[in-house]
C-alpha cells in the first residue's frame, strides 16, 4: 500500500509517494545531486519504492530540503509502519564500502531516539557532511523509530555517508520482516 504525503512551507515544498512493499524503485529530485544518490541507495536497498520531489531554498543552502526531506519521509514511514503487527520489529545490518564501514541498529517502538557516532564535517562535492545527521534525526523523531548508526571505520565521506544510508535501508528492511507469530511485538500489547 502506497502513501502519499505534501508539505509546504516558506522554504520547502516537498511531495512523498512510499510503498513499503515495492520493488526499490525509486524517483528522487530534490535538486541536490549527493542527496538524490544516498536516497536512491535508501531506496534500492530497503526494497520500497519511493517518490521524492523537494523545492527548496537551495540559494540559501541545503538545510532546510534536507531536514525537511527527512521530516515528511519520517512522517509517511510512521503512518505506514504503525501500528506494527506480526513483524520483527528489530533489526541491525553493518554495511561495507570500500575502507568504510557502517551500523545500524534499529527498534520499531514507536519512540524516536538516534544515537549518531559518526564524526563527519566537511564537504561531499557541494553537499554538508553534517547534514547526514540532520536527515537521519528527521527522519526518527517523525517515524517514531529508535536508531543508532556507528561509524566503525572509514575515511571517504562519500563512502560513509553512503554506507550509512545503505545500512539505515538494510535494518529497517530486516525490522519489518513479516513474522506472524509476533503478533503485536512489545510485552505492553501495543506499540
């Protein structure tokens, strides 16, 4: 089931499409080059598809798409993933590129919460470092999502933010396994 999701402010419009069970087809143009890559890898590997178009104030910098990106994605995971029923709910995957590796661990709890050890600053073509950060707190405190995402090693930027984002995919994908003997996966009978 597909869901789709606008928001407009002084300094964003943002239109989401997300399928959680889809294909990795993705459709991405914010007008930022690195971001269109790390969520067209997002998308390729956590299996949905996923459309994302963003009008930002890129004269400005490319804060406010990025962290509004992450908002209306948080958003439309949250209405899409809740309530959880007969799936994993947790998961962890440790992604490789190249010298770089990186993992995530995440829980379904339906509470936000990102622990974020990557130590990144500077630029990625034109693209923040730090910007990463921004989108992956976005994206938990709207989905309700607990993630923790360590850098283990790496030098390459690119290749850390990459490898971030692959594993982000990778451990949602593996937390929304389905499981029917789960059932409702929290010993307080709802999440």
């Amino acid at each position: 089931m597909a869901k789709e999701l606008k928001r407009t402010t002084k300094e964003t419009d943002i239109r989401i499409v997300a399928n959680l069970k889809g294909n990795g087809i993705s459709k991405i143009d914010t007008g930022i080059g690195f971001f269109n890559h790390m969520l067209e890898a997002f998308t390729k590997h956590s299996y949905m598809d996923l459309e994302v178009t963003c009008r930002g104030d890129l004269d400005v910098d490319f804060h406010h798409s990025v962290e509004d990106v992450g908002i209306v994605l948080g958003q439309v995971l949250r209405d899409l993933i809740y309530p959880l029923e007969n799936v994993e709910r947790f998961a962890n995957s440790v992604v490789v590129m190249d010298e770089a590796a990186v993992e995530c661990d995440i829980d379904l709890s339906n509470r936000a919460y990102l622990v974020y050890e990557i130590d990144m600053d500077g630029k990625i073509g034109d693209f923040d470092a730090e910007l990463c950060e921004e989108f992956f707190r976005a994206v938990v405190v709207n989905a309700g999502i607990s993630m923790h995402i360590i850098k283990r090693r790496g030098k390459n930027r690119h290749h850390i933010a990459e490898a971030a984002f692959k594993a982000f995919a990778v451990s949602l994908r593996r937390a929304l396994v389905e499981n029917a003997r789960a059932g409702t996966p929290s010993t307080k009978g709802m999440l």
